[in-house]
C-alpha cells in the first residue's frame, strides 16, 4: 500500500526521483497515466491490470464510458527507474499535470499520484476544510 507525502523536484530532461519506500512496491516497470484532478497515477503492474479488467467491463455504447477509457489509455506509458532510482515522465504527461520543478509525490493507497506543487497545496487546504464533512458522507457507504 502506498502511503504519505514526499515533495522533490523534476530535473530539466523530465526525471523525478521516486520516493525509495515506493520504489520496490512499484516493481521493474510500471505504468504512468493522466489521472484525475489534473495530477499523474502511477500503478504498479498488478494493480494496473486489475484496473485494466474493470474498465474492459464498461458498456462501449456509453460516451462517457468510452471517453474516459480513450482519455486514460492514451495518456498511458510505461515506466522504469534508472540507476539513481529516477523516472523519465513524457512531455505529454508533464505538460497535462503542469509539472515543470517543483513536485509532490502522494501514495494513495493502490497508486502514487504526481502533483504541481502549488495545485497540490491548493487542492490540500480544500480538502482539509472538507475532511470532516466528507468524512460523514461516507458513514452511508460503511466507512
């Protein structure tokens, strides 16, 4: 499971370091995708497939259905680390989470999410004044 926050910063040719706990529960390759909230997912292998199955469930006859899937695939890459533990995040991926230096590595229970810094920060101070009112609404879901 990945947990907790770690800010770094991205290099000039695209490379992140990855947090070295994230590293080994990412596995050799891995996958990198647009995620939501305009922030990158990373999924390690087994977790993307298991992702890959339930969204191969969706109904194709649905627009949005199929706009998300076409959104999220193609957006995808493969990754691995070099041998100082960095990745190399393509230029589409950086330019859609707008990260150019400075960056927040978030381990999000199954993923690792990558955010802009300062939209990290913005989109954290809203959700820490929502916590306790999202938190009552998931009591309905047995939470």
């Amino acid at each position: 499971m990945f947990m907790g926050e770690f800010f770094h910063t991205i290099d000039s040719k695209g490379r992140l370091i990855i947090p070295a706990k994230f590293r080994e529960a990412l596995g050799d390759k891995f996958i990198a995708t647009k995620g939501l909230d305009n922030c990158l997912f990373l999924y390690p292998e087994n977790e993307w497939l298991i992702l890959e199955e339930k969204l191969k469930k969706l109904p194709f006859s649905q627009p949005n259905a199929r706009s998300f899937v076409r959104f999220f695939f193609s957006g995808a890459a493969e990754c691995e680390f070099d041998k100082q533990g960095r990745i190399l995040l393509p230029a589409n991926l950086r330019e859609y989470a707008a990260l150019e230096k400075d960056v927040v590595v978030v381990g999000v229970m199954n993923r690792i999410e990558i955010w802009n810094a300062e939209r990290w920060n913005e989109y954290s101070a809203q959700a820490q004044s929502n916590y306790e009112q999202a938190a009552e609404s998931l009591v309905d879901l047995g939470i």
